[in-house]
C-alpha cells in the first residue's frame, strides 16, 4: 500500500508527490503492458501531464497519477498491439527483479605469475 495520502496544494513540491507514488505507478504500467521498459516510459508521459496539470483542480493526487497511468498504459498496449507480430508459443511477462543481486567475491589478491 502507499503512505498517508498527501493533499496538493500550491506550495507542495510536485517531484515528492510523484515520487511517493512512482513504484505503484509503474507497478500497474508493468502489469498492463509486460515490459519495464515500456512502463518506464508512461511514466515519464505521466510525469509531463502531472507537472502541467493545476494542482488546485486536484482533490486526490494519488488518484488523478493512477488514472493518468492507467489510461497511459492502456493506449500504449493498444498501440503496441497494432503493430506486433504475432509470436509462436506462449508469451511470458518480463521477469522483475525485487532483491539486487549478489555480487560474486573477488579472486585473491596475489598476483599471477608464469610458470618458469
């Protein structure tokens, strides 16, 4: 779930606003379209209409950025899909990894050396 909801006002910083929110947002976009790079990229739309739309016309910011997504996210699908070629066998969704990854330990620090 997302923190307590904010309300916007004027003298709110936008970026915190969408920051806030920004993992549940691309979370529905990945949901909808499969790729990350693709919900990377609504939200970057959804990002520009945030920052034009007048803050005092918004009751609820979470609502107005998911319905935003939402709608971008959708168009987006429907675009793609017009234009994809159809795949042979099942489509699976782009796997998205939670945990970073663990780094492999360094070789040893000696030097190597030649056979003589």
């Amino acid at each position: 779930m997302s923190e307590e909801p904010i309300e916007c006002n004027r003298d709110q910083d936008r970026a915190l606003i969408f920051e806030q929110h920004r993992r549940r947002l691309l979370g529905i976009s990945y949901r909808i379209l499969g790729a990350v790079a693709d919900a990377e990229d609504v939200l970057q739309d959804a990002w520009l209409r945030w920052s034009t739309t007048d803050a005092a016309q918004v009751n609820n910011p979470e609502a107005f950025l998911t319905t935003v997504v939402s709608r971008l996210s959708l168009d987006r699908l429907r675009r793609v899909k017009a234009r994809r070629e159809v795949c042979q066998g099942p489509w699976l969704p782009e796997p998205v990894l939670l945990k970073p990854i663990p780094r492999p330990r360094p070789h040893s620090q000696t030097p190597c050396r030649w056979p003589s």
